[in-house]
C-alpha cells in the first residue's frame, strides 16, 4: 500500500492533535510541519522528528511528494491556504468552518470538484460514535418522526476575539443538527450579548426550522457556570440524549412521549424503560483523520463533507444576519 504523505499547517489550539493523529495513520507519513512561529516548529521536533519543519507554507505546495495539506490554521485564513493547496493539487483537510462565507465555501467547492481532489471539513463531532449512534436511532425510526432538536454548548472559556460564540461554538452543534434532519433551514433566527468584548458575542441563542417542519434550538456560551456539550433529540415515541460529558453513558434513550385517547380526546403521557445503548469509545478525531485517509484513496465521495460543510455555513450565514438585524 503506497504511503501518502500529509502536511500540517498550524500548530496552536488545535493542530498539535491532529499531528498526533496523522502520525499515526497506517499508509500514512506526517511530512511537513507548518507554522509562522518557529519556537512553536522548534518545541514538535523531537515529536515528530520524521517531519520537515518550515514557517514558509509554498514549502508544502511546492513538495510534489506531498499528497494533502491539513489546514489548522486562524479561521480568516482557510479560504486562502485551501484555494492555494487545491490549485496546487493537493488534498485539502481543514478546520471548521470551511471559509467565512457562503460565496467563498462555494468557489472552494467547485475547485475541488473541477480538479477531482479531496476536500474535507473538520466537523469532529460528525465522527463521534455517540452522535453516529444518534443518527443511526433517527434513521432507522426508533424515536418515531422527528419532532424537535436542541443543543447545549456551554463552558467558562476559552474567550475569543476574533469569533463569535455562533461561529466559534455553534458550527459544532449545527453540523450534528443538519446531519440528524438531513435538510437545510428555512427559517433561522438568533439572539446575542456581547459581555466582554464589543461585537463578539459571548452568549448566543439560536432557533432554525426545517422545510419538514423539524425545528432545533441552539444555546451557545463560553460565559457559563456549566460546562455542557449535550445534545437532546425528540421524536413522537422516544427521546435520546448526546451528551459528550458523561464518561460512559455518552447516548440515553427515553422511552417516553404522548399518546392521545380515543374518547375523551385528550392527550396524556406516556412513560417506559430508559436504554444505555453500548457506544464504542474510539476517538473522534482518529476516525475522522481515518476517513480523510480513506477519501484520498478513492473510497467514497471526495466533496460530499464539503458540501455539508457548506450546509453548514450558510446556516451561520443566516444566523449571523439575524444577529446583527437585532444588535442594538
């Protein structure tokens, strides 16, 4: 099996885990490490002492060994370093979100598809088993029609300046949503204050529905005395709940709802068993670097989670419209 190799841009946040998990990869080589601070280069040399160092990113476009560039850079840069590693013919794997806009996702998009290369998201949650084994209960009936959706994604921290709580926070729970309703909204409102910093909201409210009539709500904080990442999904015969704080009971299936008597007609309520279905414990991000690995040897389609990336922003898009309709 040929070994791709991989090259890493950004080494702050994020990026050191994805380093981590690309050096792992089977069929896979860590190249390049890219970053615009050399003590940070210097400080993964001995992790990573296979790996090339740089602070000059054309290093990485100009390696024509080099099969795919991982993107974990600012967010105001991933329109650019994506669109460059594309035209030079690289695979591209890139944070959240894909770009700031909607127009610029879409020119991203279409590049990739022209020039038939891999371009990849990192939407994490999309990867995790407890959200896997949410999806797969709504696919397969078990909670009845879906009625309605709501995310919690609350904590103390880590306080941004250069993003909203909505793009910061929300891109996580809106790609879960979209992925669970399998539609994109036709109505998206959101509420905000901004507490700490003028124009960046700390604290964000969100409401969407859905063409199907599914609506989701969204509260989004890094201004909380609770840390959460939950999220609960109502169907009209159970209800489960995601929630990534648990350490073991990740998904929680309710055998709850409403029945309505056939005389009098009245609705009342309806309570059963409560299931902890067995959710594998993988890492998110080792299956999602591992399904990146697998696009980049043709298996699967190479721009479908761009195209849920995309999903994605033009929800935010919506959203950050209301935001600023209702700033005062």
């Amino acid at each position: 099996m040929e070994t791709l190799k991989i090259g890493l841009a950004g080494l702050g946040y994020w990026g050191p885990n994805l380093a981590r998990n690309l050096d792992h990869l089977d069929g896979a080589e860590l190249a390049w490490l890219c970053d615009l601070d050399e003590d940070q280069l210097e400080s993964f040399a001995a992790r990573f002492p296979d790996a090339r160092r740089t602070s000059r990113f054309e290093d990485l476009l100009e390696d024509e060994e080099l099969a795919a560039v991982a993107i974990a850079t600012p967010v105001v840069t991933h329109f650019d370093l994506a669109r460059q590693s594309l035209l030079a013919g690289k695979h591209v794997f890139v944070e959240k979100p894909l770009a700031l806009s909607s127009v610029l996702s879409e020119q991203l998009v279409a590049l990739a598809e022209e020039r038939g290369l891999v371009l990849m998201p990192g939407h994490l949650l999309l990867y995790h088993p407890g959200v896997a084994k949410l999806k797969e209960l709504v696919a397969q009936g078990d909670l009845g029609r879906l009625l309605y959706v709501y995310g919690n994604r609350q904590n103390l921290g880590q306080i941004r300046r250069d993003e909203n709580a909505l793009w910061s926070l929300g891109a996580h729970d809106l790609s879960v949503i979209l992925h669970l309703v399998e539609e994109e909204p036709v109505e998206a409102w959101a509420r905000g204050e901004s507490f700490l910093n003028p124009g960046v909201e700390d604290v964000v409210f969100c409401y969407l529905r859905f063409p199907s009539g599914v609506v989701a709500h969204m509260h989004l904080s890094w201004l909380d005395p609770h840390k959460m990442r939950r999220m609960t999904v109502v169907g009209d015969r159970k209800m489960a709940v995601f929630d990534d704080m648990e350490p073991e009971r990740k998904v929680t299936v309710y055998d709850k709802g409403t029945e309505q008597r056939a005389e009098p007609r009245e609705w009342q309520t309806r309570t059963g068993d409560i299931a902890i279905p067995k959710v594998p414990n993988d890492e998110p991000l080792r299956l999602e670097c591992e399904h990146f690995l697998n696009l980049l040897r043709g298996d699967g389609d190479r721009v479908a989670a761009a195209r849920d990336g995309l999903a994605v922003v033009r929800a935010l898009e919506q959203l950050q419209a209301s935001l600023e309709r209702e700033r005062v």
